[in-house]
C-alpha cells in the first residue's frame, strides 16, 4: 500500500515556461514534506522542503505547494532550464516516529524541451 | 566536506556469492540510512541506525540482507547469498536528524547486478 504516491510516471516541458510536478500522499500524521532530484548515475539530492505548519515554501525558481485538506503536494519550477531535466521525487516524513525514516513516491522523470 | 561515499560503485557477482557494499558518511551525522531502489517499488527504505545503533531494519527483505555500522565512519550492507532479484541500485544516506526536514544526503549508489 503506497503511503506517497506520484501518478505521473514522466512530463515534457518546453524550456521557459512552467513546470508543474504533483504528490499525494495518505497519512495525515506526515508532518514534513521534502522535494528530491535526482540525475542519472547519482544519488537523490535535497532540493526543498515544507513544514505542515506552511502552505508554501519558496526558494528561487523553485516552490512548493501544500494542501493538507487534499493530502497534496506539487513542486512548481519557473521558469523551466534544460539542467532541471531530472527525476523527481517527493518524499515525507513523520516526526512523531510514526513512519520510518523518509517514505518516496516512486518519481517523475522530468523532460524539458528546447 | 566530500559528502556521503559508496563502493563499489557498481557490482556484478554471480548467484550464491556474497556481496558486500559500503558507506562513509558525512562526519557529524548521527543517522544513516540504506535505501534500496528498483522500477517496481522504487525507493524503499531497508534499514537505519542512530549513533551506530541499527533502530530499524524492519525494510530487510530477507534474513540474506545484513547491515552493520562498527563506528561512525563506516557502514556495511551484506547479501549472503545473492540472488537475481536483488539487482538493484543501493543508496546510503546520512542526516543530522531522523525526520528529514534539513533533508538527508545520498551517495552515488552502487548498482548491483547479480547473474
């Protein structure tokens, strides 16, 4: 039973406009919400994250969204750069020790076209 | 600092023999975590350890699957034997904290391809 699941296996976006991942999750008790990128033959890398006391979170081209009512999460970039072709996973985690460790979703490979 | 490292970082054995990757990871965390990623189930969680001290390896998918963390600066994942459907690519991670909010770092990865 997937606690975090990403729907959409891959999305192609045209260079410069934006792109918009998305992330939903079941248990109400995740409290942190993260936002991970990962490029082939390397390790996932942090790339921004979400308290569930905020409903956005915002850093350079990168933001996210947080609808706690929806158990949703999305990862906007604006605009879209060729080096953001990626896959991205969400990830969540529950301070309480509820949850084990970070939970994944299994990922959105990212294509941005030129 | 040189961030979280894996060896090998990639591994071809033959079914039956024994596989052991490793891990340093960045000095001063005090958690570090083995995940496991596959097309099918993705990134899961196999086990982590607090201080040197495995908390949880409920994520060990089998009794072949052993993990060890002798001191601060090392770790080891062990497959004895090694199967086929163990192929895969295995990640270990570090973190100042268990809940992730500052995020963990991950090595490259060791793909694993057992024949």
């Amino acid at each position: 039973d997937q606690q975090v699941k990403q729907n959409s296996p891959s999305l192609s976006v045209q260079e410069g406009r934006i792109s918009i991942l998305n992330c939903d999750y079941t248990n109400s008790m995740f409290d942190y919400f993260l936002w991970y990128k990962k490029y082939p033959a390397e390790g996932p890398t942090f790339l921004i994250s979400i308290s569930s006391i905020k409903d956005k979170n915002e850093d350079g081209r990168f933001t996210v969204f947080l609808n706690k009512s929806a158990k949703h999460l999305s990862l906007h970039i604006v605009p879209s750069q060729p080096g953001d072709s990626a896959v991205y996973f969400c990830a969540v985690s529950d301070s309480g020790g509820g949850a084990d460790g970070l939970t994944f979703g299994k990922g959105t490979h990212l294509i941005i076209q030129p | 600092d040189a961030g979280v490292i894996q060896s090998p970082r990639h591994e071809v054995t033959e079914m039956g023999q024994e596989v052991t990757l490793r891990c340093k990871p960045i000095s001063g965390h005090d958690y570090l975590f083995w995940y496991r990623q596959t097309m099918m189930r993705g990134l899961e969680l196999l086990i982590y350890f607090n201080n040197n001290v495995p908390i949880d390896d409920s994520g060990m998918p089998e009794d072949r699957f052993s993990a060890k963390m002798p001191n601060a600066s090392f770790s080891t994942l062990k497959i004895q034997p090694s199967e086929p459907r163990d192929s895969a690519v295995y990640f270990c991670a570090s973190s100042l904290t268990y809940t992730g909010n500052y995020g963990y770092t991950f090595g490259s990865g060791t793909r694993l391809t057992v024949v």
